[in-house]
C-alpha cells in the first residue's frame, strides 16, 4: 500500500476484511453505489488483489473506480491491465455509464501508465490534495474515460 500512500499498511485485519466484502457480498441491491471484488489467480485461486467501484450515480452516467494489486510477486505482470479491462466492459454494459472515472497518486506511475494504457485521459492535477497518515501532502491526478460504445476512448 506504500504505493498509494499507506506506507504501514491500512492496519485491517483479515477479519474486517472478509466482514465487509461478507457484507456487500450479501447485499442484493443490484443498484449498489458501490461494491468490491477479489481479483483471483486462476491457476491457484489465489487472492491477489481488489477492484472496486463507488459513487455510481446513475442519472448523470458515471462512477469511480479503483484497483489494487496487493500481492507484489503479481504486480508488473499484466493482471491490473486484464482485470480492469473486464471490470470497466462489465460496468459500461451492466450500469449503461457514459463515464468512469479514477485517480492516482502523481507518484504513482505504475498506476498512471496502466490508466493510460487503458484509454484514461487527464481531467486535472490537484496539487496536495491528499494528506497521508505520515503528513506527506500529494499530488493527484484525476482521470476519466468515456464509454467506447459511445465514442469514448479505447
């Protein structure tokens, strides 16, 4: 988590973690404004990492998403890249969005060239708007991408 500015970790133990997906796993609202999934290694059903989507607003179209590559021996390896291209064609054609949007780290630039790769494109830079648990202000970059079905990018 270094890599999004949690340097100690999140300090969330496995136990919180399985209640909350426990929890959205149980809600049937299929309209949810959010909701988190566990990307998973086929080869050894082996979790290694999160996407997740929120502030899904369907009357102007659009959400924000997010993703994590927790297990480091993945990352760098192209399971970011396939597991976001599924995710954002599931939430175009499941929730008939105009638009998603995401942000990173300015730092971050594994995860800035994996959103350009994938057809982001800026919106604005936001200089310190974050402040991490250390005290060290950020720079984030906010980006979206128009759904490809209506012209947007990819």
């Amino acid at each position: 988590m270094a890599s999004v500015g949690f340097r100690k970790g999140l300090g969330v133990t496995v136990a919180q973690l399985e209640q909350r997906f426990a929890g959205e796993i149980n809600d049937p609202d299929p309209q949810r404004d959010s909701r988190r999934y566990v990307i998973v290694d086929l080869e050894n059903n082996r979790p290694i990492g999160e996407l997740a989507y929120g502030e899904l607003d369907l009357e102007q179209g659009k959400c924000r998403v997010g993703i994590k590559i927790c297990e480091l021996d993945y990352q760098g390896k192209g399971y970011g890249w396939e597991s976001m291209t599924v995710f954002l064609d599931y939430l175009f054609e499941r929730f008939k969005l105009k638009k998603i949007e995401i942000d990173t780290l300015a730092d971050n630039v594994r995860a800035y060239n994996l959103y350009k790769k994938l057809g982001f494109r800026e919106t604005r830079i936001e200089k310190g708007f974050w402040t991490d648990p250390d005290g060290n202000a950020h720079d984030v970059i906010f980006m979206e991408m128009e759904n490809p079905a209506l012209g947007g990018g990819r």
